[in-house]
C-alpha cells in the first residue's frame, strides 16, 4: 500500500504532532508487513521534523537490543539491555528524555554530533519489545509535548501490529 504523507512543518511542534496522528491512521496498515509499517514510520517522524538527526528502533530479543527499521547515519548494532540510553529505558520500562547526552553517563555515542535524545519503549503484554529512539544535533530538543505523542505513537503501533509475530532472525 502506498500513502503519501502531508505535513505543514511551518506549524508548531504540537500541531506537528496532530497532522501526523491523524494520518498515522492510514499510513500504518496491518495488511501490510510490520518491518514496511516501521521503517514508513521513521520516515514519518524524520520528515515532519527538522530537529531530528536519527530516529529508528531497537528491538528487544533476551537480553540485547539490536538495530530495526531507522533513518539517518549507520548506528551500532547490537546494545545491552540496561546500557546506554536505549537499554536503560527498556529495563526500566520508561520513557528518557536526555537534554545533553554528555551528561548521561552511560550514553551510547553512534553519532559524535548528536547532542540531546528520547528513548521511548514499547511495551507488549507488559514485556518490552523494543525501544523508538530519537536523536538530535540540538542540545534540549526534547520536551514532554514530544513524550506524549511518542508514547501514544507507540502505543497505537501495539495495538495495531501484531509485534510479538516479528522475528529477528
Ligand atoms: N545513544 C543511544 C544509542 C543508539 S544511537 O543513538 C542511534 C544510547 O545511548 O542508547
């Protein structure tokens, strides 16, 4: 399936954020394959947003995390759960918001410009899946307007797709 996405980016972040909810609706269709569905949905976000250098997920299998579906320059691999930002949201089961990714110890640099992140996790039947994460060359690019609509994004990717039937193989 094919769907064009139509979004006014000289709007404001959280108007953003209500055009692309309103046509995640059609561009996320379950017909189609969960790794097509994912890799249009990082699409989505880099498109609608400037400030985004890297977005793409990390999916969750025993205790690593490896690299899905993303947009943007070539990112490590393979990360532990509990490590660096991504690994740290998925053992808490939280969503991160890292102003400055010097001041988060544990930070997984993959891109030496990035300056700030969101790591937000995807939970299914209370396990997490796997993690979207967002990267950008702006120190403080992420607020809790982002958090909300990531979180609700992510869950609508849940309940939508059938997540547990994607095999990392
Ligand atoms: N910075 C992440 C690693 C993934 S890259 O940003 C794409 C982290 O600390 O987990």
């Amino acid at each position: 399936m094919s769907f064009e996405l139509n979004i006014d980016n000289s709007q404001n972040e959280e108007t953003i954020y209500k055009q692309l909810s309103n046509q995640l609706e059609h561009l996320i269709a379950p017909t189609d394959k969960i790794i097509s569905n994912l890799s249009n949905f990082t699409s989505a976000l880099k498109q609608s947003f400037s400030k985004i250098s890297w977005v793409g997920f990390y999916i969750r299998s025993n205790d690593k995390l490896f690299l899905g579906p993303f947009q943007g320059n070539t990112a490590c691999t393979e990360i532990k759960i509990g490590n660096g930002v991504c690994g740290t949201s998925a053992l808490n089961k939280q969503t991160i918001i890292v102003d400055d990714v010097e001041k988060f110890s544990d930070h997984i640099a993959c891109d030496s410009g990035s300056r700030s992140e969101i790591v937000v996790p995807l939970i299914l039947n209370e396990i997490v899946w796997g993690v979207l994460d967002l990267d950008s060359y702006e120190l403080s690019a992420f607020n809790e307007i982002d958090k909300f609509y990531l979180e609700q994004f992510c869950n609508f990717l849940v309940s939508k797709l059938e997540l547990d039937k994607f095999a990392l193989v």
